[in-house]
C-alpha cells in the first residue's frame, strides 16, 4: 500500500494537470505488476467490493474509539476515510500489505472475516497508508485524477497516443496484464474479440469571428446542436452498451434503450427525453442521470430517445474514415432497413449561407436548442477535436460552464448544508480563477445532491468554507456581466444562478476565462459598462 498511498497523497496536492499525468505515468512504469494495474482499476473507478461497506469500516472504527468522539470528528472532517485514518489509534509498527493482497483479500475474505482482516489492515498502517486503504475500499479517491488521466499517462509511457488505450479499454478486466504487456512491446495489441468496446468521440471547436469569416460555408452540413448528452450506442457480437462521450458506462441507467439495440454497430447521437417527438427539457434528463437502476414509474414519466448523428460501424465494417457525406447516407439507409425504436435521426438544415443560419440561431434559445453543428462534408470522423472539420456555433451565450470550487452552508433551513457555491473559470495558462457564486436555481433534490457532493470531495478547509475537488460542472446563468478591478478574473456576474449540474462534462472542458474577456475587447467595452445583456423576454 505504501507506493500507492504515496501517489494519492502526491495527486492530491498537484493542482497541474500535466503533473499529475507525469506523477502517474512515472507509478505505472515502475510499479510491478499486479499492483500498478489494480491501482489503475481504482482510479478509473473499476474496482468495487461487495461486502465492504462503509457502514462496516463505522462499526470497526467504533469498537476502536469513543463513538461521541467519532460523530464529533466525522462531522467536523467531512470524509469517512479521512476520519478513521486520522482517528484510529496508533498499533505497533509494521509493514503494510501490498495492493495487491488488500484486492484479491477483499475478493476473497467472508463477510464475517472481513471486519477483522481490516482492522488488522489499519493496525499495520501509518495516517497516510490508512486513507489510501479506506479510499480504496469505499471506491472514492478524490485525488483529482480521471481514468481519462491515466490513459493518457500509459499513453506517454509507451508512446501511443490515449485513444488507441481508449479503443481496447473495455475488452480488458484488472489488473489489465495484456495491456501492459502491449504497452512494454511484450505482446501484440489486446483484441477486443468482438467486445462492446468504446470508440472515442469527434468534438467540435466553438465558432468565432474570425473562424466565421474564413469558412468556405458551401462545404458545410448544418444540423441543430440539441440539449441532451452526447452518447454512443454499440452494439456487438459481445453485448451492448451506451456510453458517454467521455466513455462513462450508462447502459445500467437507460435499459430501454439497450432493449432496442437490435442491430450490430455503432452509432453516435445525442441522448434526449422525448415526449410524443418532442424534446423535453434537459431537466427532465437530469432525472434519469446517475441513477443505477430507474424505477417503472421513472421509465414512464420521462422516456429517453437518441437522435442519431453520425454512424461509426455498420456490423464489422469501420466508417470513420469516409467523409461526412458519405457516413451520413450510410446512417438514413441504416435508419430506413433498422427502424429502430427510440432512436430517429437528427435532420441536416438546408440553408443558402450564414445569413440564413444566423437567424435560424436566433431561435434557438426560444426552442430550447442549444445551437449549429457545422460539419465538414468531406471530413472523416476523427478522435478528439481537431479544428476545422467540426464547429459549434451555440445560441449567443447568457451562460457559462464553470467548475465548483468552494462551498459554504447557507442560512436559515439551509444552515446545516452546503448551498452556497464559488464557480470559477479556467485560465490559458491552466489556473482556475473564481468568477462569482451562486446559491439559487435548483431544486431541493440538486442541492441534496451538490451537498453530499461537496462533503464527499472537500480537500480544504477555510472556517466554515470548504475547497472541493474541481471535477464538477455547473450550468451557470446570469443577466448581464461588467468589467470590474475589484474582482480576481477582471469580470463580474450580474445575478448568477445555477441552471443545471453538468455531470456529464468533464472540469477540464469547462469555459476559459479569456472566452468570456475577448467579448469585452471586441466589443470596447469601458470598466463598469454591460458586457453581455439578457433581452427583455428572457428575464
């Protein structure tokens, strides 16, 4: 346990995202095997116990100290494992049990044996191994590494770029020995062998000015950015799944639509509620989201639907290096011989230039769109977001998203949770600066959740503030923004509110912060002037 308590330990105090990949790629290449590849498992979140349970890790923690000294400690601590590393007396020195032995120990350890195997555990360890064996145990590392992270550290390990990792993940179990043995040129590449694997996404850039007036519009296909979650439906000789754009399994969540994936392929769409083939709002998604098993009443009340984009295979055979064209009328011969249920296409828009989409994009925030997709006709379908195939021309924005960072309880019924939120937005050079706070415009269900959220991922404390970990998105809307000296990022909000939690979208894609400034210089707005005003309609 000791070189993987060091690395959480490291990870969490690294803010930098380039050195926390370094930090990872240096554990993997030097770590043996099993052990590198279950400390993997963990930070990609594929690695889970039955019978440990945090009520278990309670119950041997209070045969060991005071339970009042316990409840005072955990309530002001925040994180169970934290607690108990901090909190559990002192034993005799010793040495702690490999990675390794803790897994397959946990694996296979009864239910009966296993409180003592632990406690023994604990004995053995320093404050630091102990929270790395808890984290491990209840399945919540919170250093602020991604499995995305981690693909990319084994990627420069062995000079590959992530996607190809990305591409065999989920035909792989831990402690992933083929795929080190591939990476260290011992074996051939791990064949997938017909497994629902996951085939990473094309992205788009945001379309500015500048890329606006030097685009050859006759080239471009149009079609409507809709207000869901981007996904990818796979369906193969080896199972089905349906994935998220950052490779996030959700089929658990969504079993209607995997009981409606017969066919063999892979198709890319966009993941909606819909209700007599109209889109519901993206609320009525957040429904279905981070639920592991939805309810009969759920499935009724929200029906979920892909409208579909692009097709990636159709059987065995790879599509992604024909062009736009050529993939999209593959996918409406696909869609006219399959006439799946709950799926229907995404239609292209015809239009004569960008006057005509100018005013198509006027409409979109009245129709609950979030903008133009702009595809290349002759682009083939490429891993990650090179630019120039692909641009996203949102509806002018009253809104960003932005990454929690702090949290502090509210007032009044709401002084015993977390309710006020600071959100910030990335620098160029990587740092993230606070840009306001907010602490309305969710319901009772979302504060609930932002709550546990934050007392699960707390890495400081300032008082009665707490710094989390900065993973979590939020939709932020407001009425208008001015330039301000007093304010660390240059820019104020006016009225910010919380419009959604963007579970599905990874910290590091929230917005930059010199997106938001450049309206400022191009527009010459003055210090205290409005830099970006809501219609009257909107308010």
């Amino acid at each position: 346990m000791t070189p993987f308590a060091a690395l959480l330990e490291r990870l969490l105090f690294t803010p930098g995202r380039l050195a926390k990949i370094a930090l990872l790629r240096d554990y993997f290449a030097h770590t043996p095997d099993p052990d590198r590849g279950f400390a993997l498992a963990a930070i990609a979140g594929d690695l889970s116990f039955v019978a440990a349970k945090p009520a278990m890790i309670r119950e041997i923690t209070m045969a060991r100290v005071d339970a009042t000294l316990f409840e005072w400690s955990y309530d002001y601590v925040g994180d169970l494992a934290e607690t108990v590393a901090l909190i559990w007396p002192d034993a005799a020195p010793g040495v702690a049990p490999r990675l390794s032995e803790v897994v397959d120990a946990l694996h296979d350890t009864s239910k009966a044996a296993l409180p003592a195997r632990i406690a023994g555990w604990l004995d053995l360890c320093d404050p630091s191994e102990r929270i790395a064996l808890l984290k491990l145990i209840t399945g919540g590392l919170r250093v602020g590494a991604s499995a995305r992270l981690a693909k990319i550290a084994l990627g420069e390990m062995a000079g590959l770029p992530a996607d190809d990792i990305e591409e065999v993940w989920h035909g792989l179990l831990p402690p992933y020995l083929p795929l080190f043995d591939w990476l260290e040129g011992r074996a051939p590449k791990p064949d997938a062998a017909g497994a629902p694997v996951f085939r990473p996404t094309m992205l788009a850039h945001p379309l500015e000015e500048a890329d606006a007036a030097s685009i050859d519009w006759d080239a471009f296909r149009a079609e409507w950015k809709w207000d869901g979650i981007r996904v990818q439906l796979v369906a193969t000789s080896g199972g089905k799944r349906l994935y998220t754009r950052t490779a996030e399994d959700i089929s658990h969540a969504f079993p209607e639509i995997l009981a409606a994936m017969h066919f063999l392929g892979v198709l890319d769409g966009e993941l909606l509620v819909l209700r007599d083939g109209q889109v519901a709002p993206f609320a009525d998604l957040q429904q279905r989201l981070n639920r592991k098993s939805p309810t009969a009443k759920m499935l009724a009340e929200f029906p979920a639907a892909v409208r579909l984009y692009d097709i990636l295979f159709d059987g065995d055979e790879d599509l992604r290096a024909l062009p736009f064209d050529a993939r999209r009328q593959r996918l409406e011969a696909w869609y006219a011989q399959e006439n799946p249920e709950r799926m229907d296409l995404s239609p292209l828009i015809d239009f004569a230039g960008p006057e005509d989409l100018a005013q198509l994009r006027l409409g979109a925030r009245a129709a609950s769109i979030e903008g133009l997709m702009l595809k290349r006709g002759d682009a083939p379908y490429l891993a990650g977001r090179p630019k120039g195939p692909w641009w996203k021309w949102k509806r002018d924005p009253l809104s960003i998203d932005a990454v929690l960072m702090y949290a502090q309880r509210g007032h009044g019924r709401r002084s015993s949770i977390y309710s006020d939120y600071t959100f910030g937005l990335w620098r160029d050079d990587g740092v993230l600066v606070p840009v306001g706070k907010a602490y309305s415009g969710i319901t009772d269900q979302e504060l609930n959740f932002l709550d546990s959220w934050v007392r699960n991922h707390t890495t400081s404390r300032f008082g009665p503030v707490r710094e989390v970990e900065k993973a979590l998105v939020l939709e932020i809307i407001f009425d208008a923004a001015q330039l301000s000296t007093r304010h660390k990022s240059g820019v104020a909000l006016r009225f910010p509110r919380i419009s959604r939690i963007r579970t599905d979208k990874p910290a590091a894609e929230a917005d930059r912060l010199s997106s938001l400034m450049a309206r400022v210089v191009r527009s010459g707005i003055a210090k205290g002037e409005t830099l970006v005003e809501a219609p009257a309609a909107a308010n």
